[in-house]
C-alpha cells in the first residue's frame, strides 16, 4: 500500500476551518472574515485575511481571484 493514503470518514465528512495567521479571525462560506472560537473537534487551516495582508505585506498584491 505505498503511496496510498487511508483517511477517516469522520475526518473526510468535517469541513476545514481557515483561520487568519495574524489576527486569528475565522473566513466564513461567503468567504467573510469573522472572529469566532474554534473548537478542539474542528480541523484548522491557516490563511490571511485581506486586512492583514494590506498591514503585514504592504509591498505585495494579492493574487487574483478567478472570476
């Protein structure tokens, strides 16, 4: 089974939960930034939000996002 990669169906049912490197707030379905708690059972990513992309890399532009 090399290369194969076995996931938990719990695992794969749970959404992840992206969360702002800098300033900790949650991105929502409609892609808003929200502060909210994250629980222990939530599976965390980590992003930036547009705030703090402006604030930290003010030299840098954000990608483009697809139309």
């Amino acid at each position: 089974m090399s290369g194969t990669v076995l996931l938990d169906s719990a695992a794969v049912d749970q959404e992840l939960v992206c969360v702002c490197c800098h300033c900790h707030r949650v991105r929502t379905g409609t892609g808003a930034w929200e502060p909210r708690y994250v629980s222990e059972s939530d599976e965390v990513s980590h992003g930036i939000c547009r705030e703090c992309y402006g604030q930290f890399y003010p030299g840098c532009r954000l990608p483009r996002t697809a139309a």
